[in-house]
C-alpha cells in the first residue's frame, strides 16, 4: 500500500512531538501542528523559511555548518547529544529541548526531519531534586557541627581516663565507653562523608606519591588496634608510586583496613601491592570470616550490612563511600572472597612517572616514643584545650594555649621560640578563622611551622587546600590518629 502525501501529513501532525521537515539547503518544508504549541508559530509562518530561525541567535552562525555535516553522512540521531539545547520561540523566549534528527530519502533528494521534545518539565525537575539535595548536604553538615564539639571533646577526655586509670574496673568501663564513643564518631563520620561527596567539596589533587609513604600511614594508625586484638598487621614496603589524591586514597585504605580488622577475629591484615599494566593494585587481605558469594555484588551499595552476626552495627556507608570516592579518582575498586576464609579489597590507582626510595618504617609506638616537643593549640572551647593539653602532656608533649587572636598575639610577644607544632580549630569566636591563626603564627615564625587545623565544618577543606604543610582534620578526630599525625609533623619538620 502506497501512502499518499495528504495521508502523510496527516500521519505527521498526529505525532506527539512538534515535527519540522528540512531540505539540503535548510529550508523549513513541513512542520505539524504540535510547533504552534511548543514554539508559538503556525506551520505557515515557518514553511520556506531557514531553519535557524527556531535557534538562539548565538548559534545561528555555526549550525549551517553542522547542518552540511549531517547531510554528509546522513543517520538517525539526537542532536547535540553532549550539550543542552534551546530552541528559540515566537516570542522571543528560549526553552529547553531534545531534538532527533532522521534521515528521509526522496525522489528529489534526502531531506531531515526533527523531532522536537520540550524539556522544561524535567529541568524543572532537576533543578527542585538539586536544590534538595543541597538543602539536605547543609543540614547535615549544620547538625553534624553540632554534634562534633562535644563528641571530640568527649574522646580527649576519655583517652586522658584511660591513660591514668590504674583499676582494671575503670579501664573496662572506659573501654566500653570509647567503643560506644567510636561507633557515635563512625556514624557521624559517614554522614559527614556523604555529606560533602554531594556538596562536591572534595576536589582531587592528582600527584605522584609514594605508596610506602601512604602505607607507613595507615601502619602507625593502624598497629595499636590490630595488636590490641590479637592481630598481626604486616605491611609490604615496595618502591611503586600513584598517580593521584594521596588524603583520598589514604581515607579508602583506611576504610578497607579498618574493615579487615573488624572482621577478622585471628590472624593476619596485610596491606600489599600488585603491578599491573600502567596501574598499581593496592590490596588489604584479611583471615576474616569472609563475604557470603550472593553478597559480593552488592557490597559496595549504599545501606548494605553484611556479616551482622559478628556483633558490628552501622549503617552500610562505609563502602558505598569508598566507591564514590574511588569514582571521583578515576580508580576502579573491587574485592575477593570466600565466606570462612577472608577477603581482599582493592584499589586500582594509575602508576606514578618515578620509583620511590624504600624508607625505614617505624611503629606507631616506637615513633611515638622517640618524639618530643612544644605543641601550640588554639581553640574558642575550655573544654577542648584543657582535654587535648592533659592528653599531650601525658604523650610527653610541652604545651601552651590560646583562645582568641589576640591572646595569642600576646602569647608570640613574650616567645622567642617557634612552636613545633600547631593545632588549631577552624571556627573561633568574633568570626577569627584559623586561617588567620595560621598568619599569625607563620608571619611570626616562619612559613614552617606545620599544622593541624580541625573543624566541624565540611566545607572548610576546600579553604586550606591551597595551604602549605597544613593538615586538616573534621572533627570528631580520631586521638590516636591525631597523636600519630603531631608526631609525624614533628619529625618531619626537624629532618
């Protein structure tokens, strides 16, 4: 059956979409009823005329270009696929459309028709799921602020106790403390984390670092916990560098680290690599109790919990961060395992242009042994000072405090000495910033004094990335980790 030209039209302005038909010179042919509709002309208003004249006046000049590209090599299409387009109506106004191009052959040439989709629903739509979203990230970061002061306050006090405390009794009570203070700060954590993944705080710096530089990091975190369960951490030395952010890839190690040591109830942690074609693998294997098969797959999903007779809670984020931050490093994370026998978590980083020198790696503890100095905090809370001080003079630590500028203004006039180590807390009252605490301090000492700086804001990283020898930390920090972090910071800054 043969359709006619009158059925043809018809067939066209029965089509949901708006239709223009187009020749090889970009002339306007045909158009349905449904352009009226969507861009306010009448067919007859457009037919013979060009059909740049439904596009902005910005790109107007480039299109017959593009036009001449597509008869050339004629295909069905969307057009634009990589870019937002617009189509220009009646009236002046711009909206959002899609457009698909077909190809029709005829008797007297190819000519294209263009299907036009209004998408102004669906970017409406975008734009009230993106505004969510960033009203979401904002009270989570408001409420976990909150949160965060007492809770890092609370852990000073309670590695403090435990230092002192000389009764079994006691030590039992500020152990079971600390887990419960642990799983508080873990939780906080991983909403912390989510947090700024969608606010896209986190901004990749793409380096050449050494991997034994990040493993001697996650051996002195690391170390104490594993022997205190009875583990053996054994971390390879290798001479292979990466190609990316060394504090990302650190946080997905440590994550992958921390998991083998909660599940593992005997044996053996071993942080290792494997050179692979153009990219290092960094593994964390454990003699766990293992992933059940029909849970691989889903491992890295937001809310999974596996394993929940080990007697562990948590909301299932810990991964799914992991693979988010993974994705934002162009790196590929994967695992193997075997229920019963342990795991293998890894992570694919692009090698680095240059081998690395094999250092010696020293023990949390033996590091910690062998350091000393003055640490400088500044910090708005009493609570705060006076917990971290009693923690670090108990390390063996000299310490002096300050709570505003000004004060420690005052605190620098009457020092002839630099302090080893700073650490201060973001946020101060009368809107003092711990950047200005940093100026301070250096403008009087020198650009070398290194840096802790804490804060319970999220967004604060993106401030001090571009600092030298600055460390940041969101609270609630680690203490354990922020011991070994002013011991590394000392003894890096005497070498």
């Amino acid at each position: 059956m043969k359709i006619s030209d009158a059925l043809a039209k018809q067939l066209l302005n029965a089509a949901p979409d708006p239709t223009v038909i187009v020749d090889g010179l970009g002339a306007i042919i045909f158009a349905n009823a449904q352009v009226q509709e969507l861009l306010g002309y009448t067919p007859d208003e457009i037919i013979d005329q060009p059909i740049e004249m439904l596009l902005p006046e910005r790109w107007r000049a480039a299109h017959p270009d593009h036009r001449e590209s597509f008869f050339g090599a004629p295909r069905a299409r969307s057009m634009g696929a990589s870019r937002e387009l617009f189509a220009l109506r009646k009236d002046g106004t711009e909206i959002p459309v899609e457009v698909s191009l077909s190809p029709l052959e005829t008797p007297d040439g190819i000519l294209v028709s263009s299907a036009i989709r209004d998408l102004s629903a669906q970017k409406a739509i975008a734009q009230e799921l993106q505004r969510a979203n960033r009203s979401k990230t904002r009270f989570l970061a408001a409420a976990s602020h909150d949160l965060r002061q007492p809770i890092q306050t609370l852990n000073l006090l309670n590695q403090t106790a435990k230092r002192k405390a000389a009764d079994p009794v006691h030590q039992d009570i500020i152990e079971k403390q600390q887990k419960s203070l642990d799983r508080l700060s873990h939780l906080l954590g991983s909403l912390l984390d989510i947090s700024k993944l969608e606010a896209g705080v986190i901004k990749p710096e793409i380096t050449d670092n050494s991997v034994t530089d990040i493993f001697d990091i996650l051996k002195a975190t690391f170390e104490a916990q594993a022997d205190h369960k009875g583990l053996k951490l054994e971390v390879e030395q290798t001479p292979h560098t990466v190609n990316s952010d060394a504090k990302l890839l650190t946080q997905i190690l440590e994550n992958f680290v921390s998991n083998a040591i909660r599940y593992t109830r005997a044996g053996v942690v071993t942080i290792h690599t494997a050179l692979l074609n153009g990219s290092v693998r960094l593994m964390v294997s454990d003699t766990g109790i293992g992933i059940a098969e029909d849970q691989i797959n889903s491992i890295f999903d937001e809310f999974h919990q596996t394993n929940q007779d080990s007697g562990t809670e948590g909301l299932g984020l810990g991964l799914s961060i992991v693979q988010r931050t993974a994705e934002l490093l162009n790196c590929v994370v994967g695992v193997k395992s075997e229920q019963g026998q342990g795991s293998c978590f890894h992570i694919d980083v692009p090698q680095g242009s240059a081998m690395s020198q094999l250092q010696p790696v020293r023990s949390g503890e033996a590091a910690r042994a062998a350091a000393s100095g003055h640490i400088l905090i500044v910090d708005d809370e009493p609570d705060i000072i006076e917990a971290t001080t009693m923690l670090l003079e108990m390390e063996g630590f000299s310490v002096s405090s300050a709570q505003s500028i000004p004060t420690l203004r005052g605190l620098i006039m009457g020092s002839q000495t630099a302090p080893d180590l700073l650490i201060s807390d973001f946020h101060l009252k009368d809107g003092e910033t711990g950047l200005e605490v940093i100026d301070t301090v250096r403008q009087a000492f020198g650009p070398t004094v290194p840096v802790i700086l804490l804060s319970g804001d999220t967004q604060n990283q993106l401030l001090v990335d571009h600092q030298e020898n600055v460390t940041f930390y969101t609270k609630p920090v680690d203490v354990e980790q922020l011991l070994n972090t002013a011991v590394r910071l000392i003894s890096e800054s005497r070498q």
